[in-house]
C-alpha cells in the first residue's frame, strides 16, 4: 500500500454500512409492526407490501430477513422483551414488599407494557398463535421464561411463610397459561373488562394457588 494511503471507512453520508443496515433492520420491524399489529394482519401481508410500507426494496429486505416468518418472531421476541423488564423493573423496587404487592406491581407494569399499544398484544397473542412450529416453539420457550419467574416469586413466598410450602412447577405453568388465554380473549374483545379489573382478577387466581382451603400463614 502507498505511503500515506488511507484505509476505507465504509461511510456513506456520514453513517457506517453497519448504521445504515440497523436502519433499514428497523424500518422494516416498525413496518412489520403496523401491518401485522394494526393492518390486514400477519397472513394477509406479503413481502412486497411489507417493504413497500417500509419504503425500502425487496433486494433490501432479504438482506436483513429470510423471509416474513423471520419478521414476526423477531416482534415477538421484542414485544416480550419489553414487557419482561418492565415487570422486572417492577420487582425491583419492591424487594421486601410481600407477595400480592409484588404480584400486583408485576403483573400491572407486564400489563400496561403489553398493552400500551394495541398492536403489540395483538402480535404477541393473536398473530404469533399456529404460525409454524419453529414459532410455536419459541412461543412455549417464552411461556416456559415467563413460568419460571412465577415459579421464584411463589418460591420466595412460600420460604417468607406467606403461601404453602409444596412443588409450584405446574401451578406457575398452568397460572402463565392463564395469563396468556385471558389476554388473548380480551385482546379479541371476548370479555368486557378494564385493565385493572383484568389484574385483579390475575391476582385473586394467584392468591388462590398460593393458599388452598385451610391454609394459614406461619406465625
């Protein structure tokens, strides 16, 4: 190489090719977001429609997704991601509140996160539901996180004497599954109900799981 010769930087009207890649990565989830969330929907939306929405080319599009599949997962995970650490921010900054506080913290800011943008729960528990089974199979992965932070907060409530001491393995799995059935009934308007009214619902199923008939807390 010639003495004083510079290597390329792969700038382009001052971004980096990296930049300007994560760019078009979230023109086309934001687009994604409001066909599938908020338009005609996952399986009514084509590839063409999608970059056309996104106001970018097909070309562009496969170079950041195989296909529309590849799209509604990433969502998903996004969607689920958010509302995880909202509910975690939650929990934490209650660490020595009991557990229908922390329940109720959690599941509210879960909730709310979920369900701040209408498009986000209709992704998250319509238009992910039987799309294939590699999806199906990160769906029940997500369940299954989700499972196991119940599963430590019933732990945790059961070893601080404010629940009965026994195995919350299907209980936190079967209560997750709750969760999602009855978000997903309310998202398609099958149930008239506000947000609160939901939450507390969630927190009497959860209060009753913890302590059974004849249950009384450890003195």
């Amino acid at each position: 190489m010639a003495a004083g010769a510079k290597q390329p930087t792969g700038r382009y009207g001052g971004r980096t090719a990296g930049e300007r890649r994560a760019e078009r990565r979230q023109r086309l989830l934001d687009a994604g977001l409001r066909l599938f969330g908020g338009g005609p929907g996952y399986r009514a939306t084509s590839v063409s429609a999608l970059c056309e929405e996104a106001g970018l080319s097909t070309r562009q599009f496969y170079e950041e997704f195989s296909n529309l599949e590849e799209v509604l997962a990433a969502l998903h995970t996004l969607i689920n991601k958010w509302a995880e650490e909202a509910a975690m921010s939650a929990l934490a900054t209650m660490p020595e509140g009991g557990v229908e506080e922390r329940a109720a913290a959690a599941f509210r800011a879960y909730a709310s996160c979920a369900t701040c943008d209408p498009r986000r729960i209709r992704i998250a528990f319509v238009e992910v539901v039987g799309v294939s089974p590699q999806l199906e199979a990160q769906r029940l992965a997500r369940r299954g996180r989700w499972a196991e932070v119940m599963l430590h907060e019933l732990k945790r409530a059961a070893v601080r004497g404010e629940a009965a001491e026994r195995d919350y393995r299907v209980a936190a799995t079967a209560f997750i599954g709750a969760v999602n059935g009855l978000l997903h009934d309310w998202t398609a308007g099958a149930i008239d109900a506000s947000l609160d009214e939901i939450v507390d619902e969630l927190l009497l199923m959860l209060i009753g799981v913890l302590r059974p008939k004849g249950w009384r807390a450890a003195p």
